[in-house]
C-alpha cells in the first residue's frame, strides 16, 4: 500500500502585487456575480448561480494555473474561475441567458472547458485530458516531469457521485497530472456537508487513493493560491493527482429560483459563512499599507465599469439561428439532419 | 370543495409511525389544483394510507423538493419516511431497490429528467428485473418521480423526454399524467401496485390550475380520449396534450373536428385504446417532444398501423423534436412541436394522395 | 490470400510512436477471416495509421479481450497505446471523453452489451453532446466498441441490444456489422471519424468465417442488399442478418423470392435504402433481437411505412424478441426470433388481407 | 469530521467444534468447485465461475452471520457462501446450467440475494436492506441496537465501480447495518490488483469514509470469522457500516471459459496464493489433536456424497418451460404480455 505524502502549502508568500491583482479581480467578480442576481430579476437573464463567498476559492485556484497550457474543468457555479482564467464574459453569461447551453466561449481557446450542469460529469474528462497529456510527453520522447495540468472543480455535493470516485482510483491509477479542487461550501441545494459526505471532509478520501491532500481555508486567497500550488507543483512534476478541499460558504441562495430560507437561518449564515473573502483581503491590503482607500475606490469603480460594459453585452446578445442546432450535432451532418434543417425552415421560418 | 378527514389534515407532527395498520384516507368532492399540488396531495395520501411507503430524494425533505413536490410532507411523516439522500442517482435507485426487498414501498424522486442518467443503470439491470430475476419472490414497489420534458426554458439536460428507454425495457411500467385530475389519480394509483412505475411528471404543467375529482377517478388503465373528434386522431402524452388541444381548437375553426388522445401510459401502450380512436378517424399524428427517431412516435404509429393498415388513410405522421440535443432556452420554440408544425402534420395527413 | 505490407507486420515491439506521420497501411486481395480477427486486424490498422488513435478498456491489453478481439494489439503497439483500466465503465467512457479533448482518437471497449448501462450517463450526456455544446470546438472522435447482442448463451446481462438507446441519441452515430467483410471495412471507416461511433459488433458471429475482400470495400454508408429478391423484404442487422438469410433459403423452396436488406447503420437509419427495397418488393418483415416494445423496429417500420404507404400491401411485420428480460441460456432459443418465427411473419405478410 | 474507529478482530477464539464443522463446510465447498469445473469440461454446465482458494472467506464470513435474520448479497462467484448459508446447490447451479439466472433458489428463504452478474450492482440493495431494518426498528419502537445486518459480497475490480463509492458513502450517512466484505483475491480477470486499486488497500479506504476496516489474511477462516464477526457486531449493534478486507487469491481461472496463462504464470501463482485455506485448516486440526486422519477421510466422503448428490440433481435439471419468460416480468401482468405469451405459444409450440 502506498502511504499518502501529506501536502503542504507552498512556501512562496505571495508578493503584494499580486495580492493586489487577485484583489481586483475578485472585486470584479463580486460585482458581476451580484449585478448577474439583479439582472435575473430585471428579466435580462432567465436564471443564475451565485457564486459569493466562493471568490477566494475560484479565483485563487485558477490564479495557481498556467493559463496557456493548462485545462480548467468547471460546473456551473464558476464564473469567477472563468473571469481569473480570462473568459470572454457575455459569451460565458450565455448559458445564464439561455444564448447556448455551456456558453458561447471557445473553450479550447480559454483551455476552459463549456459549463457542465451534469454534478460531476467532467471530472473524469479532466482525467482524460490529462492522461493525454502524460501520452504527449511519452509520444514526444519529453520527460513526465513537467506536465499540463487539469484543474477539476468540484463541490461537496458532487463528492458523492459516483464519477468522483472513478475520476479519484483512475487519475491514481494512471499518476495523472489533475488536481481535484473542492470547493466545499456547506451545502448542496438544502443538504449541508454533514448530511453528505460520510466521514465529513473530502480531502480525506485522498489516503484512501493513496493521493496527497490539503485542506484549507477558502476564504483566504492567498491560501487558496499557495494550496493550489502545492498540488499543481505536484501533479505537474508527474508523481499524479492532488486534492485541495477548500473550505468555503455558498452565501447565496443556490440559484435565483431557490429559497434559502426554507432550510437554513440568516442566523445560521451569519454563524457559519466565515470571513468574507474579499473585505478581509481588502482589510488586509488597508492594513499593511499595500493599499489606500483611493486605491480601493479606484478598484471598485473598475469593477463597475467592466459590470456595465458586461450586461450591455449581455443584454445584446440575441438569441441564436435554430439553424444552428441542426449544425452543431455532428462534425460530419448527417442527410437525414439536412432534411429535418429543410423541413424545420420551411415550417418555423416559412422559408 | 375538498372535504378532507380529520386523519390526514397536515398537523406539523410526524404521523404515529409504529403501526403497520393503515390510515384511511377519504377526499371527497372535488377542487381545483395544480398539478404540483395534486401530487403533493396524492403523495401525503400515500404516505398516509401506507406505512411502509417512503419518500427519498435529493432536497426532497426540508426544502420539498425543487418543485415543491414534497413540500411539507417530511414536516408531516418524519425525516425516516421522507428523506433527503446524498447527491447521487444511482445511489438513489440502489437503496430504493434495497428498501423494496426489506418490505418498503419506496417513491424516490430524480431532482430532474437528464439526471436519471447516472441510475440507468439500476434502473434497468436491477429494478426492472429483480422481480424476473428473483421468480416473483423479490418484486420492486416502487414508483420512480421524474419531473421530465421540456417547455419551461430549463438549463441543459432539464429538459428530457426519457421515454424512449423506459418504455422499452421489460419489468418497467411507465404513465405520464397530463392534468391535475390525472396526476392525482394516477399517482395513487402507480404507488399502490406491486410492480416499479416510472411517474413522468411534465414540468411544464406543474402551475396549471384544473378540477381534481376526488369521487371519480375515471379509467386508470389505459389511454383516454380528452377530445372527440371525427376526422384526425392527435396522440400526445405529457405537456404535449395540452398543445394539441389548442391545436385542435385551431383546426375546428377550420372545419376540422380533431380527437385529441392523452397516451398515459407509455408503457405497455394501449393499443386497443389507439385502435379504437383511429378505426373512427382513419389518420393520425403523434406528438412528442424526444429527438424523432426511434422515439416513442415510431412505436405508437406502428401500433397504429399494425391495427388500421386496412382503413388508414395515410401514414401515420410523427411532429416531434429534432434529431438534435434538446437546445438552450431561447432555441426551446425552434425545437419542440409548436402548433405551426402540428398544423402542418395534420394538413399532410389531410392532404395525403397514395403515390 | 492476404499481402501485408512490412510497415504492418506483427513485431512483437511497440511501433515507434514518437511522430504524428501517418504510416500506410495497404492490405491487398482478400483472406478468410473469422470477424473476431476481421475487427482485429481493422483495429490494428487503424492504430498503425493513427499515432492519436488508443485502445482501452477492460482487460482489452495483455489479456486481449475476453474475445480476444485486441489480442496482441498491447505487444505490437506498447501499453500507452493499448491499456487495460480499472473496473469501470463511467470511468472508462469519461476518460475517453477526455482524451478526446486531448486530440486522441480513443476507442473504448465495453466487455458486454449490458455493462454499457453504468457508462450511459458519460455517453449520452457527454460523448454525444460535446461537440454541440462546444459549437464544435471539442469534438468527440470515439469509437465505442460493443459485443453486442444474444446468441451464444451467455450468462444473465451479456446478450443485450441497446440500439433502442443509442439510435434515439442525437449526437451519436451507430453501426452493426453482420461480416467479416463489413467488420473489418466499417471499422476502419467508424475509427477515423470525427464522430463519436457505437460499434455493436455481433457476439454470435465472432467466429463465423468468411472472405474479407481488402481492395473494394464496398459502400460504407446506409444499408447493404445481401441477397436480392422480389416477393418480400426482411429487414435485420447484426447477428440476424445471418439468421434471415437461412430463412430466405427456405422460402425460396416454397417459391417465396425474399430479400435480405442488411441495414448496418442503426443511426442514422437509411431511409432511402429501405424505401427503394420496399417500393419493389411491397412488403416487409423487420427483425431483432430486442423486445418489441419501443424497439428500434417500429422505427423501422414506420420508416418504411412512411415512404411506401401508398403501395405496401400489408402493414410492415416486426418479428422480434418479446417484451421480457433476455432470459437464461436455456431459454435462449424460445426468445430469440427463430426460422419459425420469421417464416410466421412472411406468411402474415403474404397472406394479409385488407379489412 | 469523525475518526474511524480501528477495528479489532472479535476476541474469542473459535472452539474446536466450530473449526471442525468449518472444515466439514470448506471441504464440501472445494469438492464441489473442483466437480464444477469437471462439469463444464464434460457439458453438464455451459459455465462456471470457480472459487479456489476464497474458501475460508466465503464460509467463514457467512459464518459470522445470523443467517435467520441477516442477508446475504453475493456476486457471481459465491457458491462457498451459498453453501454455508444453507442455499439449496442445484438451486444455485441453476444459474450457470443457465436454468434460471440468478438461481433457481428462494431469495426470501435463504436470505440470500439472486447471483448478481453487474459488477458492484448489488452493494447499494445491501445499503438499502440496511436502512429498512433501521426503519424497522424505528416503527416498531425497538431500539437501534440489535439490528439484522446485511453481509454486501465485493471483489478488489469492483470496489472501482462508482456504486461502491455510493454505497459506502449512504452507509456511513445512513449509518446502515452493513459488512462490506471484501475478498481481494489479487485479480479482476487479467487485471491485478496493483492496476485496479489506487491506493493499494480497499480497506483503507473505510477511513475517508468515517467506517471502521480491518484487513486480513482471507485464507485463515478464524482470522475471517473473528474479523467479520467483529465488523457484524459493528454494524448490529447500530453503529454504522464495517469494512472488511480479506486477502486472498483467486487460484483458478476466472471463468471456465478464460486463460489465465495469458497474464499469470504458474511461477506467479505459486508465489501469490498464500496458504492453502483448506489444508492449513486440516493440518492445524491434526495437530492439535482435534481431528485424526480418519475423521479427515471421513468429511472427505462426506464431501463427495454430498458432491455426487448434487451432480445427479444438476444433471436432472430440466430447462424451464418457456412460459416462465412472460409470467415472471411483473407481479401484476399486462394485456400486452399475454398476447405475447400467447402468440410465443402458437408458433413456439404450436398450440
Ligand atoms: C447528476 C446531477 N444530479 C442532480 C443535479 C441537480 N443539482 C444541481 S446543483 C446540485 C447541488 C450541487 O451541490 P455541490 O456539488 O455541493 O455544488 P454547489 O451547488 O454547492 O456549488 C444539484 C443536486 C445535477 N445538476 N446533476
Ligand atoms: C459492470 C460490469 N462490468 C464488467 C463485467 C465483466 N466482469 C465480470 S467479472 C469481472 C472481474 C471482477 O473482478 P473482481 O471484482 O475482483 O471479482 P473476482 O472476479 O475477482 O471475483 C469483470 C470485469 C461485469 N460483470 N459487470
Ligand atoms: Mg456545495
Ligand atoms: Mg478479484
């Protein structure tokens, strides 16, 4: 049996300038993910999925990435990961707008892959992915030490499906280059973690795979990077996956249609949400001097400024040709498929 | 007017649950409901009548589902007879499989239709089978919840139509209501039989208000005909029933009576229920929402024509979805029947000339 | 006789695998092969053209499969190429998934039809969808192998049909081959796809042996007549295209001149090669091994009906399996449509009279 | 998040009379395994899966249960656990005289599933049993601690399945009266073990899980017998799931239809399979005195009666009218079906 080497956070601290340049971008984030709850209930967007309280984490965790070599497996909860990995944002919103399920981007150009509402349905493409890539190493005659690494986003929730344990026993199995990046944020809809996870911390079921973990406080950004790192320094390097369980609270509701109120208290979130990520950032950056309150004010008005341009993009976005569905089933169309495209514009556009 | 006895007014306790002896259950009258809480109604019926029924699910406890399908009734049971499980499907079906063989008659709840997906699995190879399998000593009561189909803008695999394998695989039963009435009804009926029934609920008719007759529940085998007609036979099921009744008020503007058949059951299907309706009309068009080919529509049209080849006037037509994904929300009108293309399959039909 | 060219002889070393040039792959003339080393020597040259191209699944490398199917194939191309993963059919598919996203050419094995069932999320939720959700980014280029089907007497869940789910799934494609000859050839074509392929190959005919004619393949597209006739069209695929041409045989004895339509691609299904057989022959048994009930000969049927309503002479027959689990091997024969059983359904067709 | 508890083997050592009537058990089974496998060879089975060497995992961990009240869920290569659960052995061949799959036995009866071919299928029916014997208990006003318990048969390939993971998972949230009993027999047909488990251990896995394992030597039946009564005592008395882990190795083939010189050779073989369970038993008990060689010939002949009456019972076994097919689908058949059944009448049997 092989003994699981524990994960330590990465020794580097991070410099100031990056603190900063993690602050504006989770200032970003937080204003696009509160003006995206507005404009779902302004009708410009059909339906969304906060993300607040979970900026460190996402933010963080891509931050730990090489954006131009790397591959970034997300859900549906991760529009802050998508903003740090550089995602163009009216076309991610584009799933949020019901413009094109999985959203407009490119994912091979942002190494993003398309919005999964399938609970842990990517992570054994991220297992793939990066076994492909330990097969390029192999077939280009490079060695396996420094490899493209997959970073998995998945929640507490989706630790219980059983692709999650397929993905953990594979990537083991095969020393893939992923990282598992848990974000647990106490819930799943309306069942907390303690209703879920038997054992109750996913980053313990890594001994059992004999792969490293680390736990860590996800409302801290700079644990968050310094986490992550440990685990991409890890499975880059070819010794094979790594989990980072980053402890976190989802302080919204689940999506606009739910009603958190039906299973947890104002008080139970004040109790158990932590520290808001990015005023204790803020305060930290205030605190050391790093950064004044002009500076923070610049920063906000920055947000705003992308937040408008955003949703007037959003709200630009028309919907999609239906010719469009007929094009994109295959890479090669079937003659069956081009005559149901016929029929369908004779019938719908009475072409 | 619902007149409900004493024994199954909601009291915010958990009822007493250590008795095997079952509560009577009487509705009486009739009131107007959605279909959401009609189920809900059926479902505390159940509950009530049969202390080894058990609902599970994912958010199906405290927060009632996300439908609200469940609401209120683990308030009402007990969180040991309505119960929220951990986030998986196949885990879901597993234990429901598990719970029928100690004795219990569960009714789980997959949170949405694309999502049954990971307990196929189960579904198939185990549920549908243990019965077989076992020679009648192990039988699977258990009545599977399915919010299912589309029409409601959903996020990807929201929107499914899963008919095309549940209604092939021997050892299933499978019924979509279309109306509160029906839901109700249906549902009482599904989760008191001794084989596992798949419940499809469509979304899309869970905010529709209708008569719920608690004195009548009507046919609960089999097909109905919910409009008389003399010259076409539309055959839906689901959300699509009450598409083509607008259709046929559309089409009676024009001269054409068209009968109207909620399927129900979708598996077995009614052939007789088919036969009859079609001998009178002479042509037919099923509806459905599932990708056209090999979809339900081919079945019900061959059992059409297996039975009517003689009288038809024309081939059976078949308005359904696209060979496509389902697509986002804002292609959802470009993909599913809308009355323009069922109009169209009915004037083919119409217009039919043996080449 | 076969020519091999050197490039593609059994070495008994990994080939170099450190380019992306193609190497040429030339058989020429034709061998008798058995379909189990027809898929092989395909499966060989597919890996020996395309560097990207993978085998994996269970026990698929130094075992070679339970059928023996990618036997030596880990020898010849190294373990990165051709490898064995733990015991999980998700896993299996979604990593595939993955490695598609990857620029690779994966070709999963599922070791039995019925084991598919726990990888049915992946395939219909993922492998066929990607590339739509994608907008055709990330294409999905992965051949499915599946030995599929009854007929040999297998143990319980290992003679399954599951071209009811596949052909209904928009995003997949689907091939049956019924020969050495079309396994080999339809192989070939389905692994260079850029299109996710379920390739269903007919346990029951693994051994069968028969001429694999290297230089002409043939068509690949749509369906194939393999044996012309006037009176009467059956339709099958897979391991009853055999079946219906012994029965074949036997009407000839009575006078009745029936043809064999192979149909080959269960998705799409040729539409035009069915109607050209049926607008001649006006009349049409389809056959499979499947129950009956929303399998994929309605499809078929409604098909044909479609297209040739106008002069069919009776309604299209489906002879098939019955709507129970695949049962034992001892009661295989009394499921699986048999001579009897196909020659019942001729003489249904010959003899119907419209009433 | 809660510490596992180590488990420890049951502290009382078997008495003598209780290995004797072990070995009188293990002795029948290996007969019988070993006739099987003739059987194929001369075409009175189709099939078979042999057992070799799980001897004393199979018997023993059976023999820690309660067989009146517990349940046994086995997977397709159990005939040591069927015949120490009392199951009827033509009953059982059924399966692979391809009679009946799943067996021609009562399932109800002897508290012993059908033989399941779904790798892992079964796991999460144990789970679900479990929890309605809580629901049991808790309906009927008995405390929760002395619950029928159920024994959940897994091989080493199959603890990769995702339904393993949910099982062990809703076992440790429901707290179920389970065993999870594990025979690591070193091989999932040609895969061994160091290929299938990440990790190595499917024991350690328990703790990621909160659930007590123990590992042990699968070819010494006190060592199973003490274990699993350990890990039953566990789960009966309401504590939640056990895991038990028991080495050992699969001696034969994986089916009467498989090579295994293809992936092992005989030189592995030797090395690998430890102990014979069955004659280190009989030479413990001759020299100990507990046994002479008399009474080792005697429950030899024993075994071959018993052997020799269950061939002639197999053999006898008639293939089931075909009418079966249609009756047993459903408890409440449909129209549709007995058309079917009728019209399979008239052109299968001509009547
Ligand atoms: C396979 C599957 N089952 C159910 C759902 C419905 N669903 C969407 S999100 C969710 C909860 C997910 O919880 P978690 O994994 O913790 O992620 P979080 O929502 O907290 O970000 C559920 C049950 C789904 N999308 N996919
Ligand atoms: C879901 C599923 N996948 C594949 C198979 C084919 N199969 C039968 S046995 C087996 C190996 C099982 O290994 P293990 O769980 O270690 O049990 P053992 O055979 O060693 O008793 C495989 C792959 C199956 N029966 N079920
Ligand atoms: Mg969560
Ligand atoms: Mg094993």
């Amino acid at each position: 049996m092989t003994e699981a080497p524990r994960l330590e956070p990465h020794s580097t601290a991070l410099p100031a300038d990056e603190l900063v340049e993690l602050y504006r971008l989770m200032t970003k984030v937080r204003h696009l993910d509160t003006s995206a709850i507005a404009w779902q209930r302004q009708g410009i967007l059909p339906g969304y999925a906060p993300m607040q309280g979970q900026e460190a984490a996402q933010v963080g965790s891509v931050r730990a990435m090489d954006t131009g070599r790397d591959f970034v497996f997300p859900t549906y909860r991760e529009m802050g990961a998508a903003l740090a990995a550089g995602v163009d944002m009216p076309e991610f919103m584009a799933t949020h707008k019901a413009t094109w399920n999985g959203g407009l981007y490119d994912a091979t150009k942002y190494r993003f892959t398309p919005i999964q509402t399938v609970i842990a349905g990517s992570a054994l493409h991220a297992v793939g992915w990066g076994h492909g890539q330990r097969l390029d190493a192999i077939r280009e005659g490079r060695p396996e030490t420094d490899l493209p690494t997959a970073l998995i986003f998945l929640g507490d929730g989706a630790s219980s499906q059983g692709d999650i344990h397929e993905a953990m026993n594979f990537a083991g199995i095969f020393k893939t280059p992923v990282v598992f990046f848990v974000q647990n944020n106490g819930w799943a809809i309306s069942v907390p973690t303690e209703q879920q996870v038997a054992g109750g911390s996913v980053a313990a079921r890594g001994a059992g795979y004999g792969i490293p973990a680390i736990k860590l406080d996800g409302n801290d950004v700079e644990a968050v990077v310094r986490g992550t790192r440990a685990a991409v320094e890890h499975a880059r390097s070819g010794k094979g996956p790594a989990i980072v369980e980053a402890m976190t609270y989802r302080r919204g509701p689940h999506s606009t249609s739910d009603d958190p109120g039906r299973y947890r208290t104002l008080e139970d979130e004040r109790r158990d949400a932590g520290a808001d990520p990015i005023e204790s950032l803020r305060d930290r950056l205030l605190a050391d001097g790093t950064l004044d309150a002009d500076a923070v004010t610049a920063i906000q008005a920055e947000a705003a400024d992308f937040e408008e341009a955003t949703r007037l993009a959003v709200q630009a976005q028309g919907p999609r040709p239906g010719a469009e569905m007929f094009e994109y089933v295959y890479q090669e169309q079937t003659e069956a498929l081009k005559q149901q495209a016929t029929q369908w514009r004779e019938e719908s556009e009475h072409v | 007017m619902s007149n409900l006895s004493a024994t199954i007014e909601p009291t915010g306790h958990a009822a007493p649950a250590s008795e095997d002896a079952m509560d009577t259950v009487t509705r009486t009258g009739s009131e107007t409901l959605s279909m959401n809480k009609a189920i809900n109604a059926a479902l505390a019926d159940v509950l009530a009548e049969n202390p080894r029924a058990l609902v599970l699910g994912e958010d199906v406890g405290q927060l009632g589902g996300v439908f609200r399908i469940t609401d209120g009734l683990q308030k009402r049971f007990g969180a040991e007879r309505v119960f929220d499980t951990p986030l998986a499907e196949s885990g879901i079906l597993g234990m429901s499989v598990g719970l029928a063989m100690a004795g219990y008659h569960p009714i789980p709840e997959v949170q949405f239709d694309g999502f049954t997906y990971p307990a196929i699995n189960q579904i198939v190879t185990q549920m549908a089978r243990m019965n077989f399998r076992t020679r009648g000593a192990l039988p699977m009561p258990i009545t599977l919840r399915i919010p299912s189909f589309g029409g409601i803008q959903s996020p990807e695999l929201h929107s499914e139509s899963l008919e095309y394998i549940f209604a092939h695989v021997a050892g299933l039963k499978v019924v979509s209501p279309s109306s509160p009435h029906q839901a109700y009804h249906l549902m009482r009926h599904a989760a008191t039989r001794p084989d596992p029934v798949v419940f499809m609920e469509p979304k899309s008719r869970y905010w529709q208000k209708d008569t719920v007759d608690f004195d009548d529940p009507g046919t609960l085998e089999g097909s109905v005909v919910v409009r008389p007609g003399r010259h076409l036979t539309l055959v839906a099921w689901g959300g699509m029933v009450a598409r083509c009744l607008q259709v046929a008020e559309l089409a009676a503007e024009d001269g054409i009576d068209v009968e109207v058949l909620d399927l129900r059951w979708l598996k077995p299907i009614d052939a007789a229920g088919l036969a009859a309706s079609v001998s009178k009309t002479r042509r037919a068009v099923v509806v459905h929402e599932a990708p056209r080919s090999a979809g339900l529509g081919a079945e019900v049209a061959q059992t059409i024509t297996e039975a009517c080849f003689g009288t038809l006037k024309a081939p059976v037509e078949r308005v359904t979805g696209f060979d496509v994904p389902f697509p986002s929300g804002s292609l959802e009108a470009e993909y599913l029947p809308n009355i323009d293309r069922i109009l169209y399959g009915i004037q083919r039909v119409l217009e039919y000339q043996r080449g």
